[in-house]
C-alpha cells in the first residue's frame, strides 16, 4: 500500500513539474518574440527631425537624409544576430537542426535563408514566388507572432555558413 501512495505522489509530482517547465518554455518564447535588443533603443526625437524651412539659404536646395539603402547595406549587428540566435533556439530547434547548416528531423537546413524567405515561412506559411523548396513537405505552419523578430532571425541565418 505505502509503494501505491508513493508512484502516485510521483506521478502528481513530475505532472507538475512538467507543467511547471511547460510554463516556464512558452513564456521564454513570448519574452524572445516581444524584447527588442537593446541596440534597438529609438534616438531621441530632436535627433530625427528636420530643420525648419527658413533655415535653408533661398535659392538653394535642401539637403536630404541619407538613403535607407545605406543602412540597409550595413552588416548585421551582432545583438540581432545574438537575438536571432535565440529566437532560432527557442521556436526552431524542434523541427530544424540546431545547427542551421544541417537538415533537422523535420525541416531542411536553412542556414544563408534569404529575408524574402525566411518572411514569408515564417510569418505567412507559404513560399516567395519563383521559389522551389527544398522537400515537397508542407507541414511548416505560420508563426506571425514572431514577424518582428523575422530581421533578426535572418541575420542569425545569414551570419551561418551553409554546406
């Protein structure tokens, strides 16, 4: 009677041990999903806006801002990569290898994945046009909640080298 009392205990115990880390897992992926890195911090406001129209000489043009292609040209900083990481870590690593390079149970390798892909995977579950995948399984389903750490994601792909 006294090994009965103790497997059932037992059995409550790990119940709630496993809901316990169930808990602790999904609120992680919701933590990585909504926490900007901190190199993300916005500038300050005067930094961003523009000088008053009497402030430019007459009879001369206005200077415009840099072009955003030349930001966007820029290397990925290493805290989107970090955070791309993580959010690979904790939302692919189930299907996908840990190691992006290598194909994983489920999903295909997708180290170097493009942004145009790795967008349209992971928040609309489909694939770009023109695009041929790499297993004719369709059993990736859309992660919208994670459309804001798509850029991120991608840095952390591109910055691993595919075999």
């Amino acid at each position: 009677m006294a090994g009965r009392a103790r497997s059932g205990r037992w059995r409550i115990g790990a119940a709630a041990g496993l809901a316990a880390l169930w808990l602790a897992c999904s609120q992680g992926e919701q933590q990585a999903a909504q926490t900007p890195p901190a190199s993300d911090a916005a500038p300050p406001a005067a930094a961003t806006t523009t000088p008053p129209a009497a402030a430019t000489p007459p009879g001369s043009e206005p200077v415009a801002p840099a072009a955003p292609a030349a930001e966007a040209a820029k290397p990925a900083a290493e805290g989107d990569i970090a955070k791309g990481k993580q959010v690979y870590a904790i939302n692919c690593t189930a299907c996908h290898n840990a190691d992006p390079s290598e194909d994983g149970v489920l999903g295909p390798a997708v180290a170097g994945s493009s942004l145009e892909l790795v967008t349209a995977r992971v928040v609309r579950g489909n694939y770009p046009p023109g695009y041929t995948p790499k297993r004719p399984t369709q059993q990736m389903v859309a992660l919208p909640h994670l459309a804001s750490s798509v850029p991120a994601l991608t840095a952390y792909l591109s910055s691993v080298k595919a075999k």
